[in-house]
C-alpha cells in the first residue's frame, strides 16, 4: 500500500516536472507566436551603450561632470522633479568648498515659518535642508503636466534597470514616431500630451523633451550639446542615488586582498601544524 502510495507520488511529481519543461521550452522554441505581438515588444528599446568614468572596478567619479550635471538638474530638471534625499550640503561632495554650499543652497527657496506671525512662508536655503520641491503636492504635480507626476528623481539610477545609461537615453531618446510601428500597429498611435520615445517601457511618456542644444551654459566651458547635458545628468543622478559607490567598489579591493592574504596565511598554517604528522605508509 506503502509503495503504492510512493510510486503515485513520484509519478505525479515527475509529470508535474515534463509539464513544466514542456510549457517552458514551447515559449522559447514559439517565442514569436505565443508572445502576443505589441508596438511595445517590438519597438521598445534597451539602453544605449554609453561610458561613464564611475564605471567598472576602478570606477571614479569625475566630480567636473558631476557639477555640470547638478547645473542640469537645477537649471532644467528641478522645474518638474523633486530630489527629496538628497540634502544641500552634500553638495560638498562634488567638490565644492564649504563657502560654495552655502552660496549654493541659498540659491534654493526652501519652505520655512514667518517668525513674527507663524504663517508658512519661503526663505533661502541653507546647507542643512533638503533640496526643495517643485509642485506642493502630488495634485499640484498632476495638474501641471498633463496628469502625470514627475517622479522623485533621487534614486531613479538604481530604480531602473542599467539606470545611468537609461536615463542618458531617455532624455536623448525622443523621435517621430516610425511609421514602421504606424503601419502595423495604427492603433499605437502617440496620444495628445505624450511623447515617443523607444527607451520609455510603453514608448509614449508625459515628460516633455526636456533638453535642448545650449540650454545651460556651463561654467567649465564645456559644449552644452543635448547629449552633453543628458550624459552630465545622468551621472550627477547616478550620484544622488549611490554617493557611496565608488567608495563601494574600493573597498572591495580592499577586502579582497584581505581575503586573498587570509587565504594564504590559512594555508601557511595548515602546512605548520600538520609538519609532525608523517603519513602511514599502507602495506599492499
Ligand atoms: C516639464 C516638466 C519636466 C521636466 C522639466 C523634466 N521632466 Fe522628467 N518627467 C516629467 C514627467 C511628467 C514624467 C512622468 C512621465 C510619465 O510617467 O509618462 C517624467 C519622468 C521622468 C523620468 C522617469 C522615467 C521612468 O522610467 O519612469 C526620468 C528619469 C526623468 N523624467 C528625468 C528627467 C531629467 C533628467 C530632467 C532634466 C534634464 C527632466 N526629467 C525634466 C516631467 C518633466
């Protein structure tokens, strides 16, 4: 009875088993014809390959691009996008001096408290706030554009998947619709409001091309074309959303070698302790 039971058992799980690798293999071998055929599987695009100098083991931030990319941020991107984690002061971080910070965020009008009659008001910023918020609320943020709300941007890098090239696409993403995608799917259509934009999950988005060529003008002197400027960004949100990593990849370096020392020492002693024993010869 015991067996039958057992033999049931193994044979429901084993065919449990070639059901699944059936299902599996058919969608890999059928993959055009099981997967349903949308404007957004066929035209959405991956990242584009771009570089950046924190990138790789021996990454480092190249804090002049970085500085460039915060004037992005505050001349274009901060009209929409809030950067809620992001504190003044860690300004300091990109190179600037302890006088600089200061100027620099009392360039920012921070919410703050009449002293006299206790009303809400603005004042300049100082080096321990946040950075502000374009819109009061997520309503306000709605009705300004087009009832989408700009996300917060400080953790967008890590948030989508290879976030520093995704962003960089993005913003350097924008194009007529194909009329490829028109043709086979014309119900695909942009819609009144969006924007194409092959990089975007659903290749239609609110945000409005938000670069243009010579938008900002750099103080380095660097060339403010809109791939400039979408590469400058996207490395300066690289950096809000992990100010650490270069610190990160550093210190594996460091625990590597430790490991690699460790290794070595084990094995030293292993060879000391055992040094007495000799090994029994068998007799055959
Ligand atoms: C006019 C307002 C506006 C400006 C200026 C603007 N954005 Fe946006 N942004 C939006 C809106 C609205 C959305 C939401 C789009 C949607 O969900 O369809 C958005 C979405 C995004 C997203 C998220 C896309 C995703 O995967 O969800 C990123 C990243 C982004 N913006 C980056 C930027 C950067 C960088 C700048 C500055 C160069 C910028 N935006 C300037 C309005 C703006």
């Amino acid at each position: 009875m015991i067996r039958l039971i057992g033999i049931l058992v193994g044979l429901a799980f084993t065919f449990t088993v070639v059901w699944a690798f059936g299902w599996g293999a058919a969608a890999v071998i059928g993959q055009g014809y099981l997967v349903e055929e949308t404007a957004e599987h066929e035209f959405h695009e991956h990242p584009k390959d771009v570089n950046f100098a924190h990138d790789g083991a021996f990454g480092k931030w190249d804090l002049q691009q970085l500085q460039r990319g915060y004037q992005v941020y505050k001349e274009t991107c901060s009209a929409c996008h809030s950067l809620d984690y992001v504190a003044l002061r860690d300004l300091a971080q990109l190179g600037y001096s302890e006088a600089e910070v200061k100027a620099e965020a009392a360039n920012w009008t921070v919410p703050g408290i009449d002293p006299n009659t206790g009303e809400a008001t603005t004042r300049p910023g100082t080096p321990t706030d946040y950075f502000p918020s374009p819109y009061p609320n997520d309503i306000a943020a709605a009705a300004a554009n087009n009832n989408a709300i700009p996300p917060d941007l400080s953790l967008m890098a890590k948030a989508r998947h290879d976030g520093s090239a995704y962003i960089y696409s993005l913003l350097t993403g924008y194009q007529e619709q194909p009329a490829e995608l028109l043709r086979r799917f014309p119900d695909a259509e942009t819609g009144v409001g969006l924007y194409y934009n092959p990089y975007f999950p659903n290749l239609n988005l609110a945000m409005p091309p938000p670069l243009s060529d010579g938008q900002v003008t750099y103080a380095d002197g660097t060339q403010a074309s809109v791939d400039q400027m979408a590469k400058d960004v996207a490395a300066f949100l690289t950096w809000t959303a992990e100010p650490t990593l270069v610190k990160r990849k550093q210190t594996g370096w460091a625990v590597l070698g430790f490991l690699i020392f460790a290794t070595v020492l084990a094995w030293l002693a292993k060879k000391q302790v055992w040094a007495p024993i000799t090994p029994v010869r068998r007799k055959d």
